[in-house]
C-alpha cells in the first residue's frame, strides 16, 4: 500500500492510472478486493499488476506457486513487454502448465495478463474477489438507516399514546374536549419544533456507532 501511494504521488498528472503493458494506454487503475488491498487492474484487458509478494496474498497453493515462480524466475527471458511501475523491460515467466506471466526485475513486482488472469481465476489457482462499491473510503461507507419509515413509526407510535392518555384523561379525569384539543396541537407543535433536531442526532448516533465498529 505504502509503495502504491508513493507511486501514484510521483505522477507529475496527479492521476491514479498506469499505463497497461498490453494495450499501452493508461487503464491501469486501483480496483479494491475483498480482502481490503487495492491491487492494478486494466479496465481495458482485464490485466493485474500485484507490487512484490502481493500476489502471494491470491494464490491458493503458495509454496507450489512459489516454487514454480522461482524455477521460471531462473530460466526467464527478457520479454517486450515494459513494468507499468519501473518501465523497465520485464521478463517473461512460463509456468510448467504453460502460462506465462511477467516480472519487473527492478521492483520485483508481477503482472499478470488479463487472458491468464482469468484461467487462473477460472482454475481456482488465483483468488481474486473484486469488492462491490467505490474504490476507495469502501470500508467506511454504511447503509443509512431508514430514516422515512423509522420517522413513521416513531410518529404513529407517539400520537397513538397521546391519544390513549387524553381519551382516558376525558373519560376518567373529567378533562373537557376543549383541553384536550389544546394538549394536542401543543404536543404536535413542539414535535415539529424540535423534530429537525431529533433526526439530526439519530443520524449522528447511526454514523458514530458504525464508525466504532469499522475502527
Ligand atoms: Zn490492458
């Protein structure tokens, strides 16, 4: 994450993309996984570009992945595709079930082509779940909460209290009509006083709350 920030930081557009190997445009952009890092992917090709050890987060069979990284690592060549990072030619790793993926020799980060992105994904090999949602401040955003019908209930509940206790306070209390007209309209003008007020602070208490969890 740190080198991804400090990447983006140095890009004298001030953008968030890179430029793809394959389609040479700049489609590379941040896209969140599951998992809660943002890895590179081409909007274009599908392509991903994991900084050094992070594809290692992805791979279902680490240590065969590993091993199979470092023996194609020995007999690499030099391909013609650029590191979207360094720029610098990368090489060319074919695995023993015939992919082939590519490694920046500077930064020793991967990229992975979008046609072999998706077998592996396919396969099983590679577990990559795209989380739903904006890229980035994803972790912090919640539902609000239903603020038209919770209002409803609340209201309805309220008036049907008021009204139990003045029929009953004309009933049993001797309480005239006149009155207990008067007790009403008080009660729904200081309800829509202070209502504003109210909704407000159940808003504040709903945010703070999730906040606590997410932190
Ligand atoms: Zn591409």
């Amino acid at each position: 994450m740190v080198s991804v920030i400090a990447r983006y930081a140095g890009d004298p557009m001030g953008g968030l993309t890179m430029e793809c190997p394959e389609c040479l445009t700049d489609t590379m952009a941040p896209r969140l996984t599951t998992k809660g890092v943002e890895l590179d992917e081409c909007r274009t090709c599908g392509s991903i570009w994991f900084d050094r050890g992070e594809i290692l987060f992805y791979v279902r069979a680490i240590r065969t992945f590993d091993q199979a990284l470092a023996d194609a690592t020995r007999v690499s060549s030099i391909g013609d595709r650029c590191s979207p990072v360094s720029n610098a030619p990368m090489a060319d790793l074919v695995f023993p079930g015939g992919g082939t993926i590519a490694r920046d020799p500077e930064t020793g980060g991967v990229w992975v082509p979008g046609n072999e992105a998706a077998s592996l994904r396919h396969d099983g090999a590679l577990d990559i779940r795209w989380h739903a949602g904006a890229v980035t401040g994803a972790a912090l955003r919640f539902r609000m909460p239903n603020l038209v019908s919770r209002s409803i209930f609340t209201l309805a509940g309220l008036y049907a209290v008021l009204s139990l206790v003045l029929i009953t306070m004309s009933l049993y209390a001797g309480l005239s009509a006149g009155a207990c007209l008067l007790i009403a309209v008080a009660f729904a003008a200081i309800q829509f006083a202070i209502g504003p007020f109210m909704m407000d602070l159940m808003l504040r208490c709903a945010s703070l709350s999730r906040a606590q969890r997410t932190l």
